[in-house]
C-alpha cells in the first residue's frame, strides 16, 4: 500500500510531464513500425485503435461549436495519416511474407474486411476499394483541398479590417483591454490554424493517392511471390494475395475516409456559437413553409399510379409532422420574447402592444471623434505599421499637460459615407473639420517664404490654411532644401487633430473634468476644497469659469490659484464672467507669459481716450455685453484692429490689445474668431512688475 500511495503521488507531482510525454513517444513508435515487424495480434489491435482514432476524431469534429476549438486538429491529422502509412507498410510486409498461410496470415481484422465486408470475392472488393478511392479523393480530398486554400487566403487579408474593429471597439470603450487582447489572439489563432489546415489538406491527398499506388504494388508483388517463391497456380495466388491485399487497403482506407470527412466538416464550418447538428437542424428544416411544400409534393407523387405508394406517403407524413412541430414551436417562441419584452398576443396571434423604447436606445455621442475613409485604415492600424494612434496619444499627453486637464480619448471609426481618403473630426457629435490626404505621399508645407516650386499635387495645409503641396517620399530632401516643412499623412491629422482641439478646449471641459480636478486637489490641499462646493460656489459655476478661461486660450494648469479665487470672491458673487474676471487678475503673470513669452518689455495696442469713452457709453446705454456697440464703429474697429494686429505679426512681435476692464471682456468676444492671436488684456492684468510699451493707439 505504501508503494502504491508513492507511486500515485509520483502521478499527481509529474502529472503534466508525464501527459507531455505521449505524443512524443507515440510518433516514435509509429516511426518504429516502418522497420520492426509486428505480430498479426499486435496489427489488429493497431488497425482497431486506427479506426476508433477515426471515428473520435470526426464525432470532434461533428460537435466542435467553433473550428478553434479543435485547434489542434492539424496535428492530430499528420500523426493519424503517419499511423495509417506505418500500418500499411507494417501490413504489407506480414501479407507478403505470410500470405501463402491462409487468409488469417495478416491478423482477423484484415481477414474480417476481406471476408465479411466483401464477401469473399476479391472482384468485389477490388471495385468498392476503387469508390472508395474515387469518393475520398476526387470528391471529399479534392472540395476539401480547394476550400482550405480558399478559406486560409480570404482569414489572411481580413486581419486587417478585424484589427481595425477591435481598435475601433477599444477606441470607443466598447470593450476593454482583456476583451481586445482575447480577440487579438482568436485573429491570430484563426489566420494559423487555417494556415495549417491549408497544408495539412495536402497529407490527406497525398494519403488517398499513396492508399491506391499500395494497393497496385501489394497486389502485384503478392501474386508474383506466390508464384515463383511457394509454387502457387496463378489463380490461388490471386485469390489469396487479392483477398488479403483488398482487405489491408480497406482497413486503411475506411479511417482515411472518417479523417478527410472530419477535414472537410472542419473547414466548412462558420464561426458560430453552434456544432454542425444545430446548424443543420436550424437553417434547413427551420423555415416551416419549405417543410409544408416538399410534403405536399411527396403527397402528390405517393398517390400517383405505379409509384411506392408507401414510402412517399411515409415521408411525407413525416415531412409534414416536422412542418407542424416547427410551426407549434415559432409560436412559443415568439409568446417567451413577448413575455420578456412586457408583450402579449391577442386571440389572433398578433402582439397586443410593442415594448416601449429605453434609455438603453439612447446612444450618447463621442466627446472627441475621428472618421476615416477606407484607404485611411493602414494608419491607425498597428500591424500595418500605422503611426496615427500613437501620434494622437502624444497629442492628448501634450495637450493634457499645456491645458491642465485630461484630454477625452478620440473615438476613431472607419465611415464609408467619407471619400476613401477622406477624414473628419468631430467634437460631440458636430464635425469641426474635415480634409481629404494621401497617405502614401508626405506633405510639404509653404512656412511663408520658400526658394522653388515642387511637383507634385497643389493643397492646402488642413491644421493652419497654409499653401502646400502632396509629394512623394522621394522627394523629400529636395523639398527640405527649398524651405519647405515636410511631414507625412499621420502628422497631419494629428496636427489638424491637435488644433481643432485646442481652440475648441472649452468644450471638452464638463461636470465630469471639473470634480476630477476637484478631487486632485483635495488630496493636496483639502481644507481649500472643504466646503466649497455647494457651500459657496455650485459645480456648474466653477465649470463655467474654466471654460472662459480655456475659450480666451487661458490654461487651467495653476488649478489652485483658481480655486483660491472661486472661495475669495464666491461669497460676494455668483455670477460666472466677474468670477472668471477676478481670476484672469490672480493668472494674469500666466497669461502675460502665454501671450508674449519671457520679454521684458511687453509691446501693446491701446485705444484712444475718446473711443474707450464712447464704447463704454455705448455698452451702458445697451445694457447687454457685446450688443451696444454700433454697426458703423464696430467695422472701423475691426478693421483698425486688424492693420495694427498683423503689423505686429509681420515684425514678429506678440499682438496684445490693452483696454479697461470694463471692456475686456465684450472686445474679446469681438475679435476672438475675426481675430485669431490677438490677446486681448485689461489694464489689472499686467503684472505691477511688467513694464509696457504702447506700439499703436486705436482711434487717434
């Protein structure tokens, strides 16, 4: 008992090994049967075990719900095949040097299928031999064959499309990393296993092909032993070495038959949830009309004259029974659905009343979206080398640090409504640009003084407007020496992509971002955010404020300068624009710095007394911000505005408007999208330490 409890133990510990070991040791022993002679009992059992091997591997192959399941099936067919072609030689050299002892000489087995199966006669079973060959290779071998060539070629050039749906699904918090991870590994595992089974269909020809050439040469070679080595008459060593000879080559082939039906089966499966007696049952006796029509027809012939009265009428009760059961069962199936949708049926059969629509019908828009046209897919296709995922994450991480908030994810989709280079870019469901690029070319970009011309396709920069031109990659260093900026189709949707959310950052900022940033800094400093909000300041109005601040191009980065304001001056006011006010003048070293860098004298333009004066009366007169300021002055404004904006773009100089406090806020809403790069400042702004310098006065 202690030897037993010690071997189990030795079982359990090496378990795994000792499994790993098998199939190893089984293809060496099929090795090992090519050149030991084996006994007849030993070829019998052999034969048996082949044959059992068979019938699992196609009932596997029957009830497999999903060809992946069975993906070792590849493998399992060489080692089987392998078996067959051992045994077969195996076989041969007993019947050659053992024929001439009587038909049990090669074991029972062949003589059963020599005997029993055919009957005796070698003229028979030379025939069935022969189907059976026709059907395994000119049929079953043959369709398979074609089919695994066919399904291997069309699972490779579809990775691509799946991929980029898993990507898309990622990308749109469809599913997570595991899920995607999962099914990356079930399109790698699919492009293999039809891969493998492409080649492992050659084994199974190569088999049908080898099972005829052996039956040739066994007969051949048997009857001429008999003759000239034991002294047989011609016709007894037909009848002895036929026998024996057919017998062998239909115990071969009876399993080769089961592996290339187990083949076949395999590669004709779809990728459903379901095993083949399912699928069956379902698509072709599912439909209860057809059923109906094939038993009318039955009917009809049943009772013709002269024809078997019994056995059309037969199936066509049977034919017709199926039809009622399917129809009886459609009804109980659509009663559960109605049941689980909060339906009922009326006596007619018709639903009472259709289930109402829910918030699970409501599909929520991207925060950030990305459409690609086809020919787009390879750049935001990783295994494609496709850049453009990367460069929109190092977008997100940038703008996220220069912004002060986290930057939503970009949902990127292919849309086939767009050209097939075509993109767009979309902000909550509204698109905010769109371009058409070659991805295959680069782009080179007029910076504003270039020395040449380049061939190439005439365009405009999507990001900024400026002129450009599509190139080839050839071309590159050429259009480098003439001054040209040069980069390839992803950095242009990511620049584009860059742009369009910069100065559109207020959008991205919500509820949501607000009490993120809340919460960060409550770790940091909790007695600031203690109480503040409801208490002093509701979440709607902080949110508010970072948003004038992101729409005027003010970063949110300094968030505990701005809360300390918000608990300053909340108490004394509500209202969003003054709040934000006060908290341009606690930023405004901030803002001084993004609008003109580290100068120490900062260039501005001012308007005169008198036209400050009039634009003040005008607001009060209106008393509505931005709606008081008349027609006629409000273009001589614009326009002097503009002359003296570009003449300090042109000089290289930052471009700051300089005004009253009062008027800071309605001359910003006036000029923001006329405009673009001009800052516009009130007087508490301008740091006590920042020294100015008037380039322009407006008005005089």
């Amino acid at each position: 008992m202690q030897q037993f409890a010690l071997a189990q133990d030795f079982y359990q510990n090496n378990k795994r090994h000792l499994i790993g070991i098998g199939t190893p040791i089984a293809v060496l022993a099929i090795l090992a049967m090519v050149i030991l002679p084996l006994p007849p009992l030993l070829l019998d059992i052999l034969f048996s075990f082949n044959i059992t091997l068979s019938m699992m591997v196609l009932l596997v192959a029957m009830y497999t719900r999903r060809p992946l399941e069975f993906a070792a099936f590849p493998t399992v067919l060489l080692v089987s095949t392998l078996l067959r072609l051992a045994l077969n030689i195996a076989s041969t050299r007993v019947v050659l040097l053992y024929g001439q002892e009587g038909p049990d000489a090669a074991g029972q087995v062949i003589e059963a299928f020599g005997s029993v199966v055919i009957g005796g006669n070698y003229t028979v079973g030379l025939v069935v031999f022969l189907i059976l060959i026709i059907i395994n290779f000119m049929v079953i071998t043959k369709g398979a064959g074609r089919i695994s060539e066919v399904t291997a070629r069309f699972t490779l050039d579809a990775m691509p499309g799946k991929q980029m749906s898993i990507d898309a699904d990622l990308n749109s918090g469809l599913i997570d990393q595991e899920q995607a991870r999962a099914r990356r590994e079930d399109v790698t595992k699919e492009a293999d296993f039809y891969g493998s089974m492409d080649g492992a269909s050659k084994f199974v020809k190569g088999d049908a092909i080898a099972g005829l050439l052996i039956l040739g040469i066994n007969l051949v070679g048997g009857v001429l032993i008999g003759t000239l080595q034991h002294d047989l008459t011609f016709g007894t060593a037909i009848e002895t070495y036929a026998l024996l000879t057919i017998g062998d080559g239909l115990v071969a082939q009876i399993p080769s038959l089961l592996l290339s039906t187990a083949t076949a089966i395999i590669i004709t499966r779809e990728n459903a949830d379901k095993d083949m007696g399912e699928n069956i049952s379902f698509q072709l006796a599912g439909n209860p009309r057809v059923l109906i029509i094939v038993g009318a027809i039955l009917f009809i012939m049943g009772i013709v004259p002269g024809m078997p009265h019994v056995a059309f009428l037969s199936m066509s009760l049977l034919t017709l029974g199926a039809a009622y059961l399917r129809l009886k069962a459609q009804k109980k199936e659509k009663e559960g659905e109605l049941v689980q949708k909060g339906g009922e049926l009326t006596e007619t059969g018709r639903p009472r009343e259709t289930k109402e629509i829910g918030w699970d019908d409501v599909h929520q828009v991207d925060t950030i979206g990305l459409e690609v046209g086809y020919r787009l897919i390879p750049l935001v296709d990783k295994n494609q080398s496709g850049e453009l995922l990367a460069r929109i994450k190092g977008v997100r991480k940038k703008l996220s640090q220069e912004l002060g908030f986290l930057v939503p994810p970009v949902h990127i989709r292919d849309n086939l409504d767009l050209g097939p280079n075509q993109y767009r870019i979309t902000l909550l469901g509204v698109t905010f640009g769109e371009a058409e690029i070659r991805p295959d070319w680069e782009l080179a970009i007029n910076p504003g003084q270039v020395f040449g011309q380049l061939k190439g396709e005439a365009t405009k920069d999507p990001a900024f407007g400026l002129d450009a031109v599509w190139i080839k990659p050839e071309d590159r260093e050429h259009a480098q020496t003439l001054g040209y900026t040069v980069v390839d189709a992803a950095t242009v949707v990511a620049t584009h992509v860059s742009q369009i959310l910069t100065n559109n950052a207020a959008q991205l900022v919500g509820h949501d971002e607000t009490q993120q940033l809340l919460d960060l800094l409550a770790k940091a400093q909790p007695k600031l955010v203690e109480n503040l909000v409801p208490d002093v300041l509701s979440l709607s109005t902080i949110t508010k404020v970072l948003q004038n601040l992101l729409e005027e191009g003010v970063p949110v980065r300094d968030f505990r300068s701005i809360i300390q304001t918000l608990a300053e001056y909340g108490g004394k006011s509500q209202d969003a624009d003054v709040l934000t006010a006060a908290v341009r003048i606690a930023l405004r070293r901030l803002i001084v710095q993004e609008a003109a860098g580290g100068m120490e004298e900062l260039p501005v333009i001012t308007l005169a007394p008198e036209l400050e004066q009039m634009l003040h009366q005008s607001l009060q007169m209106a008393g509505n911000e931005g709606a008081g300021i008349e027609p006629g002055l409000a273009e001589r404004l614009q326009q002097s505005l503009r002359e003296a904006h570009q003449h300090q773009e042109m000089n290289g100089q930052p471009s700051v408007l300089l005004t009253s406090g009062m008027l800071r806020n309605t001359l910003s809403r006036f000029t923001r999208n006329s405009l673009q790069g001009l800052h516009v400042l009130s007087y508490q702004e301008i740091p006590d330490d920042k020294q100015i310098r008037i380039v322009s006065s407006i008005g005089q």
